[in-house]
C-alpha cells in the first residue's frame, strides 16, 4: 500500500464531472490497483475513487505532479499535487479476513445447513465463497436458480451492507454467476442499514438464533 499526503486537487471525467478544490488529502494506493482519496473528516469513505481494474500515471505539467488514473471504462481519476507532504509504500501482505465471532460463525455452519428457510428451493453454492476483498459467508442459489450472496452479522448496520455491496459489484463481473443478488441477515437490522439496502436492491433477513437451532418455530422471516 502506497501512502500520499498531499496538497492536491482532484477532478473526475467519466458519467458525470467533478471537482475537489485545492486542500490537504490523504491518497491510498492499494496493491489491487484501486486509488482513493480521504479527507480528515469523513470517517471511512473517501471522497472520490477509482475502483481497479484502472492503470496509475505519475507525470508532470509545468512542474507540478500530476496522477492520471484511468479504468477500463475510460474515466478518469485526475490528481493535481500542489505540494506532497508525504510519501510511502507499505507491504501489508495477504490478509487473513474477518474473524467472525462464535455467535456469527453459527448463525453461518446453522443457514448454509438450512438453506431452505429463506426460502423453498433454494440450495448452498459454498461457505465462505472466496472474493478479492475476502470471503462472502454463503454463496447459494434460490428457487429460480438466481445466484444470491449472503452477508450475516449479529448485529446489522450500514457498515454491514457496504461490506456485501461490494462484494455484489466483484461477483457480478463473473458471467457464470452474474446476476447475483444480496441478502443481508443478522440477528437485529438497525432502520438505517434497512433502508440503505432496500435502496440498493438488497434483500433483509432477520434471523432468530434459536429457531434455527431447531429450538423454537424454524422458520425466519425475509422482508
């Protein structure tokens, strides 16, 4: 990973045009070929991106650095660095993922094991179906044979139903899955991830832990 402190600006040419003026930002270049821009204010999420696969070109106009990053739709992510403040590369290595807590390893042995209760004829792909941003919990397939990943936390929120939008947009580049649908389950959906997956065409599967032990009623509800 790549680290760039800069004074920069930042115009973006594809879809649509956009502008961040002259300031001080953090760059990340990661060894997927993606490059983001940060803030210091906006928790996670960068300010404007460029998701791989794209290619990064360093040049200079007028004696000012400037990145081009180009992806393989013809967009253009273009970096103008006024002053760099810092620069330096980093090898993270492979990462071994998320390590899931008892309670979500369960839920996700108990549901690939009972597949059918969220819905009749649905069937198990693969646990722990791997991606180049980890490993989806449950890749399966529903009643109409539509491939469907699903995303399991204890407690979901939105950071719950970014993790498994980005994984849909990596398993809909592969034509002998595409199109693959989400399903966000967890023990308890806040309003807010409700709603943002609803936006995206998410489905939400609210689980009961005990059920699917075979405790209590078995079957779970899917909104």
């Amino acid at each position: 990973m790549r680290l760039v402190i800069a004074r920069c600006s930042v115009d973006y040419a594809g879809r649509l045009t956009a502008h961040l003026p002259l300031a001080p930002r953090l760059i990340l270049v990661k060894a997927d070929g993606s490059v983001s821009v940060h803030a210091d204010d906006r928790a996670y999420k960068p300010l404007n991106w460029m998701s791989p696969p794209c290619t990064l070109k360093e040049g200079t106009e007028n004696d000012v650095v400037v990145w081009t990053v180009v992806n393989k739709a013809g967009e253009k992510l273009i970096i103008t660095m006024d002053e760099v403040l810092h620069d330096s590369s980093h090898e993270l290595g492979i990462d071994p993922g998320l390590v899931k807590d008892g309670v979500e390893a369960h839920l996700q042995e108990l549901l690939a094991d009972r597949m059918e209760t969220l819905g009749e004829g649905w069937s198990l792909i693969r646990r722990e179906y791997p991606t180049a941003i980890g490993p989806v919990d449950i890749l399966g397939r529903d009643a109409d044979g539509a491939t469907v990943a699903v995303e399991i936390k204890r407690r979901g929120e939105i950071d719950g139903v970014e993790q498994l939008t980005r994984y849909l947009e990596l398993l809909n580049r592969d034509p002998h899955l595409a199109p693959v649908k989400g399903v966000f389950a967890a023990q308890e959906i806040k309003p807010q991830a409700r709603v943002l997956a609803t936006d995206r065409g998410i489905h939400c599967a609210v689980l009961d832990y005990n059920a699917l032990r075979g405790i209590e009623d078995d079957k779970l509800r899917l909104f």
